[in-house]
C-alpha cells in the first residue's frame, strides 16, 4: 500500500467531500444482503454531491463487502480488559524496551517533531507501538472495501460515511491506491490514521514533498503530532490522567484503558 501526495495538493478540500449533503443518505444495513445494492445508491448520492463518476468506478472497481471487518469491529474485547490485562495482552512492556532504544535512534527526529509540534516522544513512540509495532505490520485488509463496509453496516454508519467521502478525497488526489491495504477500520499507516485524519493532519515530516504515511516514519510520527496538537495539546504540560494532554490522548482512542496504556508507556520511554 502507498500513500503519497503533492504538498501543492494536501490542502485541497473540496467542497463535494467536505460539504457532502447526507440527507438522501444511502441505507444502511447489518448484513452482506444488501451491501451491492447500497453501493449503487451511495455512489449516485456521491455523484449528486459533485464527486466524479470517474473517481466512483475507480474507487469502487474492486471493493466488496469486508467480513473480517465486521468481525473486528464487533469483537474489540481487549478494551474491556483491566490496564494491567491490556499492558500484558498488547505486549506494553515489550513496547516500553523496544521504544526506549527507538527514541535513542531517532533522536534528532523526534527532537525536530518535538521543537515543532511540541509533543515528546514518548506517546508518539507509544502509539507507534502500539498501533503497528513501530510500522511491523500495517494490516492486510482491503482499505476502501473496509471503509466501504462500515459506511454501509448501521452501527456507525454516518462516521464511516465521512471516512469513506475522505478516502475518495484521497482516491482523487492519486494519494490512496484503490488496491491499498492496511487495518480492518480502513486505518492508514504506521501509526493507523483514519482517511479523514489524514486530510486534515497529514504532514510531510521528511522534507521531501510528499506525505507518506506507509512508507515515512517521518511522516507518519509528524502526522500524530500534529493530530495530537490539533487536538488540544499543549506544550510542556502533562499527558497523565489528569493532567492537561491527557485530554489529547482521548482523542485519538476512545477506550480510556487504551489511553492509560499510552499514557504510562509514553511516561516509561520519557524517562
């Protein structure tokens, strides 16, 4: 899977994605039944909000409707664990060693991210870690169908409809292979940003005019920092529960054991 744009592009939000009108929204359903017949009616619904035919046969030429999908998103039972279950279980200690030794490698790195977007390295090096196992294995889902899936099943189907508008933006801008794959929500990247969080946060963290965030660990560790600072971090405070930036930290999951997981690894590599 590749992920690429034109720095002269990444801005580009047009107004028939950003300002797609779901009053006529497609129906939803809870089963494969129905997922051929609501594809045709989102994709005249998209065409209606001015996204181009063109754009819709290619997006769409190989999306099907995603079972293992479905299957993760109704069985993310390790976010009722108890923290110490979920450290043990998500291999947290494993991420502190590993993040340790990532911190002294990519030093100058993350002190440039820090500099500009002021979040240490700890919780992006915990994310990092915890997403993908420091970019080890991105997923093998098809991402469009993933999304694809989500927008049509009921259970949140608005939120992933909004995915799905962003991941066409995507499509559009030859950022997102029709072909990529990646986690069973449609995530991106080595650290597992949603279609619409790369619009908004993407960033070119290596220097070299294109946002990544497959391939770029520069990228994809810019980009949560600037996710992180666009959601209220403030630099120099805390990321504990309690202090300031742990209210950032929410946003990016919302299971509060996922969240004092980042937290104390975050706080074990900063050491």
């Amino acid at each position: 899977m590749r992920l690429a744009k034109l720095l002269t592009t990444a801005c580009l939000v047009t107004a028939a994605y950003a300002g797609a009108n779901t009053a006529n929204a497609a129906q939803c359903g809870n089963t494969s039944a129905g997922f051929a017949s609501w594809v045709d009616e989102f994709k005249s619904e998209a065409a209606g909000n001015g996204v181009s035919a063109g754009v819709l046969n290619k997006a769409f030429s190989g999306v099907s409707y995603n079972t293992a999908t479905i299957r993760a998103d109704r069985g993310q039972k390790s976010f009722k664990l108890s923290f110490e279950q979920f450290m043990q279980k998500r291999g947290g200690n494993a991420i502190i060693s590993r993040g340790k030794g990532m911190k002294k490698n990519n030093a100058a790195l993350l002190s440039k991210i820090e500099q500009k977007y002021g979040v240490p390295a700890g919780p992006l090096l915990a994310i990092w870690g915890m997403e993908t196992g420091f970019g080890g294995f991105l997923g093998n889902e098809h991402t469009l169908s993933a999304v694809a899936t989500l927008a049509y099943d009921c259970r949140r189907s608005d939120y992933f409809t909004d995915q799905l508008y962003a991941a066409l933006q995507l499509v559009a801008n030859n950022s997102l292979s029709t072909t990529a794959r990646g986690a069973a929500h449609g995530e991106i990247g080595q650290t597992q940003f949603l279609p619409r969080n790369v619009v908004k946060f993407g960033v070119d963290g290596d220097g070299d005019r294109r946002i990544d965030l497959v391939h770029s660990k520069a990228d994809a560790l810019a980009s949560t920092a600037n996710f992180l600072r666009g959601s209220g971090w403030r630099a120099g405070a805390g990321y504990q529960p309690g202090e300031p930036n742990f209210a950032a930290l929410s946003q990016w999951n919302a299971a509060t054991v996922y969240q004092k997981a980042i937290a104390h690894i975050g706080a074990r590599i900063d050491e």
